[in-house]
C-alpha cells in the first residue's frame, strides 16, 4: 500500500501538467491560510477567541470556517454564500423550467448557473456580513462603532467572500479537484489538529479511553465513507449487432456503472451550511432586546443545540433529501437513456427509450436510498457518540472526517483519470 502510494506521487511529479496543478493549488492553499490570518482591527480578537473557545457549536462554525471566525479575519465570511448561492439555485431548478434547462446543457448551461450564483453571492454576503457585525457588536466586542467604520468592514468582508469564491474556481481550472470542496478541505485540516490536541487534554485519568474511541470511530468513519464512495451498481448493457462494411460489428456487452453514492460530498456541505442559520439566528434574535424576539430567540438555540434530538433529525433529513435531490441532478436517467438508444446499445429484457429511462431512475432510487441513509448516519451518529462519552471532538470530527475524505478520493480520482488518460494518449502516438 505505502509503495502504492509513493509511486502515485512519483508519477504526478514526473508528470508536467499535472505537477504544474499541484503547485498552484499549493500555493491557492497557502494564500487562503495567510488571509485567514488577517484580523479585520475593529475587532477584539482576544476576547473572541475566548468566546469561541469555550462554545461548542460556535467551535463547530470556526472549524469549517477555517479558523477565521475566531480570528475575523478579511474572510471571515468565507464560501458560504458561494454554498448558499448554490443551494438556492439547485432548489429553483426544481420550479423554474429555464434554469432546468440550463442544468442539462452541460459546461455552457453551468457557465451560464455559475454566473447567476456569483451574483447572488454578493447580496447573501452582505447579509452575513452585517448580521455577524451585529452580533459582536451586541457582545461588546467591536472596538469603534462608528457606522461608516462599520461600513467598510462590511465591504471588506464581501470583498473577502468574493476573493475565495475566486480561488476556488481558479484551482477548478487550474488546479486540482472541486475548488469549493478543496477551500473547505484545507480550512478543516488546519484545524484537526487543534481539535485533537485539545481532546488529549480532557483529563489523564480518562485520556487512554478518549483516544481509543477517537482512533475507533475515526478508522470506522474513514473505512465507510471508502466503501461507499467506492460502490457502484453495475447496470448490464449489450450492443445490438450490425452490419457495417459487410461485417458483422456489434454484439459486446458491457455494464453502466451507477455510484451508490452519486453526489460524493456535496449533500453534507449544503446541509452543514442551512443547519448553521437557525442557531445563528438565534443569536441575533435573543440579543434583539424585544421579548417576543428574545423568546424566540432563546426556543431555537435550545431546539437547534447540536446535541438536541430536533437538531440530529433535522440534520439526518437535510442529508437524506439533498443526497436524492443531487443524484437526479448529477444522473440523468433520461439523457442516458438517449445516448444508449443512439449507440446501439441497450438493457437485456428492457426496451429502449422510456422503458430504460424507468428502469435506470428504478435502479438510482434504491441505490441512493442506501447511500442518503450511509451520509445522513455518518453525519449524526458521531454527535450521538459524543452525547454517549461526553466528548466533544468526535461531534466536530464525524462531519470534517467525511468532508475531507470525500474530497480527497474524489481529487485522487480525478488525478487518477488525467494519468490514464495522459499514457492513452502517449501509447496512442507510439503505435
């Protein structure tokens, strides 16, 4: 395995363009961890990090931010009006003929969705941005508040949001893997080790204990979510036979590979991003200063505490309906069934055209029911772990292990994919 792994590195490293990728998304790396060291001056940063410290989801919020919520930093805001700008696109193709339209065009229709996305991301980060001002400043942790100071530390935190959706896509382009997925993958590995070292220091008496159970539930977690990512559904597929240049061509059997997860990571960060809302909003509401406001302030922290069984069910949810949602977006039966019909190519005992659409959309709801309910559980049952051992770590490592495992199979894909195809392409000539 470690031999494996090392030639792997040696053939990305002997190759240019793909050498060339991993050094740029390297140095994309190493310029969001310096602007995340940034502090926006206005605030007492001492102090928040005390606050953030001694709060668990508050914790939580930092760790996927990458730490720049505790520093506020110039992006502290971050991709998550990027995500949020994607959630609501991907649920108005539900409502909106146009935009569905949009979604089966392929890199020109998802040019056009990406465009629409980035400028609803700007007026979702100045929303983010002025309630998160707001609720510092209700703390007591602004240092002026003169408005038009206030002001410019609002630009300045959309223009921090705008400057990491633009990295992202610049290492979708030129780099390696999803940029969104990996802007998240290298906040939250900057912050495991904090989080571990920290639950090291929980006691000595029961220190053995915590980093059995941390090494079991990590090793378990990191084996299924390999599994899953790894299981596909293979669809049986035979090519009609043929006359064509009077011989008889056709007749190969093959099989359509349909993943049990579809999505990969996706259904996770958009539910992470809406489960963070209410118990934000909470925050604001309950320093509001109005008793009905106040009230209902203080009802959804308590509902939406992440230790809360209304918080654990809404979550698991949110994961089960977004991992069906994005497996008919990303697999679409019927244009698959289209290319199969124009091919030769068909299902043995299935008629071509809509009895195979029907088939193919068959095959996906029973599969991604069985992968919804792997993310969901994954996604909960690390917190329910942490409610059984009061220990805080495995709540925030469930759900930061599955995104950076996700993210990183699916860049060793991708990776994988470019050599295959680069030592095709080199073979081709050869011959």
């Amino acid at each position: 395995m470690l031999e494996q792994i090392i030639t792997k590195i040696q053939a990305i490293f002997a190759n240019q363009a793909l050498k060339k990728k991993l050094i740029f998304t390297l140095v994309v790396f190493a310029i969001t961890r310096l602007l995340a060291h940034i502090p926006v001056p206005i605030v007492d940063v001492e102090r928040l990090k005390l606050i953030f410290a001694s709060n668990e989801f508050l914790s939580f919020l930092n760790l996927f931010a990458g730490g720049t919520l505790a520093r506020f930093s110039i992006v502290a805001v971050g991709i998550n009006p990027y995500i949020t700008a994607s959630i609501v696109m991907q649920l108005l193709g539900m409502v909106i003929p146009k935009i569905k339209e949009m979604q089966k065009e392929g890199e020109a229709g998802q040019a056009k969705l990406n465009q629409y996305m980035r400028i609803i991301s700007v007026p979702v980060a100045a929303v983010q941005a002025t309630a998160t001002l707001a609720l510092l400043n209700s703390q007591g942790l602004l240092i002026s508040q003169q408005t038009s100071l206030m002001m410019i530390v609002v630009l300045i935190l959309i223009a921090g949001s705008m400057l990491m959706m633009w990295l992202g896509e610049l290492i979708s382009e030129y780099g390696m893997g999803n940029g969104i997925s990996m802007i998240l993958l290298v906040g939250i590995l900057s912050q495991i080790p904090g989080s571990i070292g920290q639950s090291f220091l929980i006691g000595n008496d029961g220190q053995l204990t915590v980093i059995l159970i941390m090494l079991v539930v990590t090793l378990a977690v990191i084996a299924l979510v390999v599994f899953f990512n790894e299981a596909v559904r293979k669809v049986n597929i035979q090519y009609a036979k043929r006359i064509q240049g009077g011989r008889q061509v056709g007749g190969q059997s093959s099989h359509l590979p349909i993943k049990v997860n579809v999505a990969g990571v996706m259904p996770i960060i958009f539910a992470v991003s809406l489960m963070m809302l209410p118990p934000f909003l909470g925050r604001v509401l309950a320093l509001s200063g109005k008793d009905f406001l106040v009230n209902l302030g203080e009802r959804l922290n308590v509902i939406f505490a992440p230790t809360s069984i209304w918080y654990l069910l809404t979550y698991f949810v949110l994961v089960f309906v977004f991992s069906y949602f994005s497996a008919i977006i990303f697999f679409n039966a019927e244009d698959i069934s289209d290319e199969l019909k124009k091919s030769g190519a068909f299902i043995p005992g299935i008629r071509p055209g809509g009895p195979t659409r029907k088939y193919l959309e068959f095959v996906l709801t029973r599969i991604t029911f069985a992968g919804a309910i792997f993310l969901a559980s994954i996604a909960v049952l690390p917190t329910i772990a942490q409610m059984i051992t009061d220990i805080q770590a495995l709540a925030i490592g469930g759900t930061s292990l599955l995104i950076v495992v996700s993210v990183i199979l699916e860049t060793a894909k991708q990776v994988e994919s470019q050599l295959l195809s680069e030592n095709y392409d080199r073979y081709s000539k050869l011959s």
